[in-house]
C-alpha cells in the first residue's frame, strides 16, 4: 500500500514536471519563422521607400509581396527621425503617410538625408512574458533580437529591437555585485520608456489594464553607401566583409586608425568611447595604463606591418606618455616602473606591457629612443620576480617595497612576455631565464591544485609568451611542457566556442565562433579577441612541434573567432545607431548590445585580426565553410 | 545501528540541518521577504525541536520529525518544480540554452535535492518503520 502510494507521488510529480516543461518552454517560445520578405523584394521595397523619402514617389505607389506587417525607419545621425507602418496585403505595400511627410525629413539638406538610413523591420511572430516576476522578466528577451511590446485595451506600444538598443537597456541588470558584469534587461527603463511611449504617468500605468510582451523582427536596411542591395541586420549588426586577408588587413589598419584618432595631445587615448552618445570618457581615475601599453604596443605592431608612419608617431607619443608615467620613486638609475604621477602603488602590468611596446616599436621601426627605458623597465620587472618564478604584482616605489601578497589578473604572463619580446632584441641569459622561471611558474607550479586539473584561467598572454620564448629556451622536455599546456588550454577552449550546428546557434546564429557558457548572455569581443590572439601562438606552437591534427583543429577554432571579430567591428554598414559613425569606425564593442568602444578591446582584436591574416584565404566567394 | 543510535543520528541531524539553512538563509544569502523570513524561521525552529526530542528519545519527536521532515520535502518539490520551470522559460525564451546551462541546472536540481530532500526522505523512512514507533511509544 504505501509502496503504491510512494510509486504513484514519483509518477505523479514526474508528470507534473514534465507538464510544466513542455506547457512552459512552448507557451513563451516565439514561432520558427521562415523569410516573410525575400532579398528581391527587400530591394525593391527600399529603393520605392527611400524615393518616397526624397518625395519622388506618392505615398501609395510602394508595393510589394506577401501578407506582413511592419516598420520602416529613417535613422540620421543615430536617431529615429522619423518612423512609420508598413503593411503589405495582396501585392500591396501601404506605407504611413508620416514618412514620406515628415516635417523634420523636409527640413534635412538632400545631403544629410542622402546620409540617413532607410530600414524595415517586419514583425514575424510575438510570445508572453513572464513580466510579473522581475530576475524572469530581465531575462525575457534575447538581448537585441526581440523587441518589447505593451499591449493596452486600444492599442499596442512596440519598442522596436533597435530603441531597446538606442535607449541602452539591454545590458542593464547587475545579478551579482561583479565589475563589468551586465546581464539582462534594464526592466524599470523598459518599462519606464514604455510607459512614456504610451503617454501613462504612473497613476495611469497601474489603472490601465496591460500586458507586456516580446516579439520578433525581421530586420533590412539599406548599406550606408546605397550601393548595394539592402543588408541583413541581427541584433543591431550587419554581415562583415567575407574572410580573406585583405579583409583582415582592412580591419587591422582601421582599428589602428581609430587609436591614431582617438590619441590626444600627449599621447592619451580616449580610454573608451561610448557610441551611443558620441561620448569619450574623460574620467582621469578610470584611466588605464596597462591598457594604454597595450594599444601602444599594437600601434607599433601595425607599423611594422604596414610601415605607415601615421601609427609609428602615434606609438611613439602613447610611448613618451607612459615614460612620463612615473611617480616618486620609479625612475631610478637603474630601475623604472609605470604608474600614474603621484600614486603610492604601482603595478606590474603597466611596467610590463610598457616594457612590450617599447621593445615592439625598437623591433619595429629600428628607432632605439626607448631602448634605455625598457632596459630599466625591464630591471624593474626582475626585481619583481620571486624565486619561483611568480612575480610580485605591485609595489610602493617611495619605499621601495614590494606587495608579497596581492595577486590580479594577467600581470604575470604579461610580464613574462614582455621579457621574452624584450630578449629577442637583447638576447642577454638573464632575460631568458627569468622568462623561463615564469613559464615554468605559470603553467607548471601555480596549477598544482585540484581544480587546476578541471579548469583553466585567463591565460592567453602566457601562452603568447610561451610561443614569443620558444627559439630563446632550450629544447628539451621542460619547454615541451609549457607548450602542452598551452595546447591543453586551446582545447579546454574549444568546449566554450559555439560551433555550427550547435542548439543555442538556432535562435542566435551570431554566436557562431564566439566563446560562451550560453546562449543568456550575447558574444562579447573581449574573450574572442584575447583568446584568438593566445590561439594563434598555440597554432604555431602546435605547428612547430609536429602537431597536426592539433594544429588544424586550432586553425579552424582562429578561423572562426576571426570570422566573429571581422563581422562585430564597427563599419558605416552597421553605424546607424550611432550619432558619430566617423569616430566609431574601427573601433569594437563590448558587445552588440554594449555598444562603448575601449582602446584594450582594439588592441585585442586586431593584433589578432593582424597576426591572423596568413590564415585566410587570399581571396573567398561568399562566407567560408562552417567551422569544425 | 540500534533505534536508539538512529534516532539520535536523526536528531543530531536535524540540529546540524536547522543550523546550516539558518546561516545560509539568515546570513549568506539573505532574503528581502519578512514573509521568507517567517517561514524559515519556522522551518528552522520546527527541525531544531523535531532534533532535540529525536537526541533526547522522546516521545513527540516521531510526530515533529514527521512534520519537519514532510514539510522539508514538499519544500524540495517545489523548489524542484520552480527550477524546471524557469529553465523551460529559459529555453522557450533561447531556444537550445546548451550544454553548459543544462549542466548547470542538473547541478542546482542535484544541490537541492541533496540539501533539501536526503535528510527527509531517509527520517521519513526511519520513523515511519513500525519498531521505531513502537519503540518511541514505550519510551
């Protein structure tokens, strides 16, 4: 009897699971949907829309295919100037008699709104959400892909995928107290911006009868030149250039531009650059060094490519600010380290990536006006060194004393990089065995835990500086072992890389080559960009020491990421939300739907764009073949 | 092992249980619900004297260990239950959510159940054995 009972309980609540699963998942799921508007019809709905624009053509004269209904768009200048419904019945587009009447279209010079953007977005589908319940509602939306609707007793408010992102709430949620981290809707300003869409003060908010919802676009526009036939867009982005080397090339240099541009008398960058407003930060305290000696380091990597003395002068002015970058006690005869004028603490970071571009820019341009000052950097870092090869993280030069203790992010590899670029220009044994000290340290000694047996860290300027070491260490087995651990790492990595095929890539196919946990949070360039770059060394690492199915599965796995970086640089094709495409060209976003550009995002990029440039076909047809 | 050992194995516990999701719950992660709060307390409060009378072989502590332990099972079901929907939400709102997020909700279903439904689901089958009841009887 009581077994009976037990029995039925577990069947009952199994059932019960099931049914909430299968009522849940297809009840808030929004309907596959196939094209509603074919590339044949796209073009000629735009081309019928933009002479209604210039007032050539009557309103009533669009027409085209299909049963839909949507919006097309004029964004100048990153603004919605004007917006109306399309609707297409029985061969018959009607388009609202706001866009082609538009005081403020009217008023625009024939050039700046020759400038202005045409696009069409068509509503494919709508499901409910689960509004009432806050860490479900931030979640409701796939950030820059669906769209947020207010249904009201008369009428509907839709906030289109494009004002979610104009109006910057889609990174809006902080679930943890962690820097950096956003997830999620920003629910109070979605809601906030709908109610005043909607015309509801509060009071009329909670007397008015409503019913949020989300909904799914499918979204054209026209490319910024006109030349072209109108551009797929998904989640705020068009395609980028297919993948060949030139168009790596291209990527690399404009990245570069963007920091010669950004670079203010006496060598600063504008340290991030939020598109949105067409706003640099100014805040001195948010200013970082490290990053500063990054871009440094990549603008006279560029030059050495390039041999233009555009990104030589401005490697070296970013150069002259960081050895300007010395407060008490860090420039000594025989010791200099890098931190901000007046500041107790310096760190290591600074130092180290200001040592790699002083050592860069003598390698690239033979110039040797920063060599004593990266032989002193380069003392500092020693000192640095403990006896096990770790490196102490920071140090208060007044007192000359090092913090035994603090350890960040990053530094030690940094660092032992730094040394390995440095002895390449200056082979001298010290150099080399404190590099080999560190990577030993770094891959061997500092994983000698359980989880290191699970997991591996941010190491991709260790494994950068393991491939920059390689010809300086001897051959023997210890070296073996740094370079396993760096293939180790390249395929732990491949786990988190989105792959073809791949279940989330179904509702995001953007994701494609990106690295993730899942498919709640949209590709970020950071871990793409820095992680290309410590893949691209374990290539050659994989490729020198005979590794070749390692080495192909690594090629495939640089492909991929490069093909994601070239597609989320910011281009006149995907710049219409920005006032100010000019100062955002080049440059990448955090993310599609965190859309601030920083100079260490760049860096990234496109020392991996550069260095990746071998890899691609020299010239392609269409996109390339799935990775994997 | 003897009842008696049972028994007090039990009773220790649900001490050391009521003890854990006091702190975890009070302290680590605190909820922002006076009725949360209230809740909690009971549950905390109804272990920790279910425990007391199992250690010291008295009498009422079959019926409390009976209730703390049903009450802390259907508290895992549900709990079970909200997870597996909200992660149906999830992928009805994404889709496939991967490998990785499927992982990650089988290990937070398999947390709550170790935390939540272990200790009920053997007491329960401790104190609804005849001998145990019978031996809480007589003593």
């Amino acid at each position: 009897m009581m077994r009976r009972a037990l029995l039925g309980l577990v069947v009952g609540y199994s059932l019960l699971l099931a049914a909430l699963w299968l009522g849940i998942s297809r009840r808030v799921a929004v309907p596959p949907g196939t094209t509603v508007v074919p590339p044949p019809e796209r073009a000629a709905l735009i081309a019928r829309l933009r002479a209604l624009v210039d007032g050539t053509l009557p309103p009533d004269a669009a027409t085209g295919g299909g049963e839909w209904n949507g919006f097309a768009t004029v964004w100048c200048r990153g603004r919605a100037l004007v917006r109306g419904e399309v609707k297409s019945r029985d061969g018959h587009t009607a388009v609202d008699g706001a866009l082609a009447g538009s005081e403020a279209l009217r008023a625009l010079p024939p050039s700046d709104r020759a400038a202005c953007r045409i696009k069409v977005d068509v509503l494919t589908g709508r499901a409910p959400i689960a509004a009432g319940i806050e860490p479900l509602f931030v979640l409701s939306l796939i950030a820059g892909v669906d769209g947020l609707g207010l249904q009201l007793p008369d009428r509907e408010v839709l906030l289109l995928p494009d004002d979610l992102l104009a109006a910057d709430l889609l990174a809006g949620h902080r679930p943890l107290p962690v820097p950096d981290l956003t997830l999620g809707l920003d629910a109070r300003g979605a809601v906030r911006l709908l109610a005043l869409r909607a015309g509801l003060d509060a009071d009329a908010w909670r007397r008015t009868p409503h019913r949020l919802f989300r909904f799914r676009t499918e979204s054209f526009i026209e490319p910024a030149a006109h030349d072209r036939p109108p551009l797929p867009v998904f989640r705020g982005n068009t395609p980028g250039p297919p993948l060949t080397r030139a168009a790596l090339r291209e990527a690399a240099v404009s990245g570069g531009a963007w920091l010669r541009d950004h670079q203010r008398q006496g060598g600063r960058f504008d340290y991030q650059y939020h598109t949105l407003a067409d706003q640099p930060t100014t805040d001195e305290n948010d200013y970082s060094l490290p990053r500063h000696a990054g871009a440094a380091y990549y603008l006279a990597q560029l030059h050495g490519a390039t041999r233009d003395p555009g990104f030589r002068e401005a490697a070296r002015q970013a150069l002259r600010h960081l050895a300007a970058s010395r407060p008490a006690g860090c420039d000594r005869p025989d010791l200099a380290c890098v931190g901000a004028p007046g500041s107790e603490q310096v760190d290591l970071g600074s130092s180290a990536l200001a040592l790699l571009a002083a050592a860069e820019y003598q390698h690239a341009t033979g110039d040797s006006e920063f060599a004593p000052f990266a032989r002193r950097l380069a003392a500092f870092l020693l000192a640095m060194q403990r006896p096990d090869g770790e490196f102490c993280h920071l140090y208060r030069p007044f007192e000359g004393l090092r913090d035994e203790r603090s350890k960040l992010l990053y530094f030690s590899g940094e660092a032992a990089f730094a040394l390995a670029r440095l002895a390449h220009l200056t082979p001298e044994p010290r150099y080399i065995a404190a590099v080999d000290n560190a990577l030993h340290y770094l891959t061997e000694k500092s994983n000698d835990t359980l989880a290191a047996n699970f997991f591996y860290g941010e190491e991709h300027w260790t494994c950068i500086a393991v491939d920059e070491a390689w010809d300086l260490l001897p051959s023997d087995r210890r070296r073996e072992r740094f370079a396993d651990y760096c293939e180790g790492f390249g395929a732990f990595l491949r786990k988190s890389q989105f792959v073809a095929g791949e279940g989330p890539l179904q509702e995001q196919p953007d994701l494609l080559g990106s690295y993730g946990f899942s498919s709640l949070m949209p590709p970020h360039s950071a871990p793409v960009a820095s992680r290309s770059e410590a893949m691209l060394s374990t290539l050659r690492l994989a490729e020198r020491r005979g590794h070749a199915a390692e080495a192909d599965a690594l090629r495939a796995q640089v492909l991929g990421s490069l093909r994601f970086l070239l597609d989320h640089q910011v281009r006149d094709d995907n710049a219409w939300l920005m006032p100010d495409p000019g100062a955002a060209r080049g440059g990448f976003l955090m993310s599609d739907v965190k859309r601030t550009i920083r100079i260490d995002l760049i860096q990234h990029a496109c020392s991996a764009l550069l260095r990746g440039e071998a890899l691609a076909p020299p010239q392609t047809h269409g996109r390339p073949p799935p990775i994997h | 092992m003897s009842i008696r050992g049972a028994l007090r194995l039990h009773g220790a516990l649900d001490l050391g249980f009521a003890g854990l999701y006091a702190w975890v719950g009070f302290s680590v992660v605190r909820g922002r619900s006076m009725v949360f709060d209230i809740a909690l307390g009971a549950v905390v409060a109804l272990l920790a004297v279910a425990g007391l009378a199992l250690l010291a072989g008295a009498r009422i502590g079959r019926p409390l260990g009976i209730a703390a332990s049903t009450l802390l099972l259907a508290f895992c079901l549900v709990v079970v239950a909200l997870l597996v929907a909200g992660v149906a939400y999830l992928r009805g709102i994404y889709g496939p959510l991967g490998q990785g997020m499927a992982f990650g909700s089988v290990v937070a279903a398999a947390l709550v159940i170790e935390l939540f439904g272990l200790l009920p689901i053997f007491q329960l089958r401790l104190l609804l054995r005849r001998d145990v009841a019978r031996h809480l009887a007589g003593g």
